[in-house]
C-alpha cells in the first residue's frame, strides 16, 4: 500500500512522462535539483514544502485536492465486495 507521499510521486512521474518531460527539464524550469524532483517521484523525500508540490503540479496539469481520508472497510464490506454486492446488501 502506498503512503501519500508514495502515491503523489506516482502520479506525478506518470504526468511528467506523459508530457515528454525529464526530471531535469522539471527541476530546472522550478528552480530544485533533479535530485528533489527524483525523490519525490520515488517516494524517498520524506518533507516536501507544499509550495514546491504545488508548483510541480501545475506545471504538469495536476490538481492538488485535500479530502476526508476514507475509512477503512469492515470485514463484511471486504466480502461483500468480493462477492460482487453493492455495499450495504
């Protein structure tokens, strides 16, 4: 399972590389090494300024959005899931 910060690297190598961009052209064009943007996108960087994730999203067409963090399933939603029901049948 990917932490936060795992996730957000992966979408953000995803759209970097669907634009034809290399890290290097990112980190340049935003002022960080290549190194930063790396780590990022590894999920290895442990604090990141929000002003820089930000910023890397824009420039890649992302949108930050912050929400609820979803609850965890129970046991019976799992294998109602994996039975094909809609939740709550």
């Amino acid at each position: 399972m990917h932490s936060g910060l795992e996730a957000l690297g992966t979408v953000i190598e995803a759209a970097r590389k669907q634009a034809g961009l290399t890290q290097q052209a990112v980190a340049q064009s935003l002022h960080m090494s290549r190194a930063t943007l790396s780590g990022i996108e590894n999920g290895t960087v442990t604090e990141i300024g929000i002003r820089k994730v930000i910023a890397i999203c824009a420039m890649l067409g992302l949108e930050l959005i912050a929400r609820p963090a979803r609850a965890r399933p129970t046991l019976e939603e799992l294998r109602d899931e994996r039975r094909g029901r809609p939740p709550g049948t």
